[in-house]
C-alpha cells in the first residue's frame, strides 16, 4: 500500500479514532500483527512493518495529545509500562498529521 492509498482508505472510512486513540489502535493492530491496518494508521510504516514478525508484543501507556509548533501536527508520548512505572514519565513520542486527510483525519508519520 501507498501513502496516497492509505489516506483514501482513512478519509473513505465512517468513523475514524481521535488521536490519542488512533495510537492506541496502532499498537493493538502491531501486537495482533495486522500489518495492513498498521500501513493505513501509520501509512509509512509498510515499508519496514514485515520486519516486526519475530517482535513480542509491548504493553504501553500512553499520554494526553501535544500540540506542536505546526497547525497540522501533534503528539502523543508514550512509552512501555515497565519505563513508565519506573520512571513516571514518557519516554518516547508519535508524530501525527492530518495535512493530507480531505477529512482532516490524523494519521501516524513518525514514532521513536
């Protein structure tokens, strides 16, 4: 799937996830392996999503959206439960947009 495909697959759907639960279901389609839907949540991730197979499942929480110094941009940090239990803090972040959404969808463009 391409980037182009992805977006009309997220603008062509009924309902689509807020933000911060659009991260949820990234990592729930990444623990269930549902490689075709991880390439529409995060439409750059089909390029590498194959190399995952071996990867066990990370259970993890997640914070309230950021917003970011761009209009069409923001953040959710997350991080594994074990990290976050240890510390009390995210340790890492997901980038979303919705500049190419005709419905201004959010969707995943970069994860750390």
């Amino acid at each position: 799937m391409v980037f182009e495909e992805a977006i009309t697959a997220i603008d062509a759907r009924e309902s689509w996830p807020a933000p911060r639960d659009l991260v949820i279901t990234y990592w729930e389609a990444r623990a269930a392996k549902n490689y075709g839907e991880m390439a529409i949540l995060w439409p750059g991730s089909v390029l590498w999503n194959r190399e995952l197979e071996d990867e066990k499942p990370a259970e993890c929480l997640f914070g309230d959206v950021q917003a970011t110094e761009f209009e069409a941009n923001i953040i959710v940090p997350y991080a594994s439960k074990e990290y976050y239990e240890q510390n009390h803090t995210y340790n890492l972040k997901m980038r979303l947009s919705n500049e190419k959404s005709a419905k201004g969808r959010y969707y995943i463009v970069s994860g750390n």
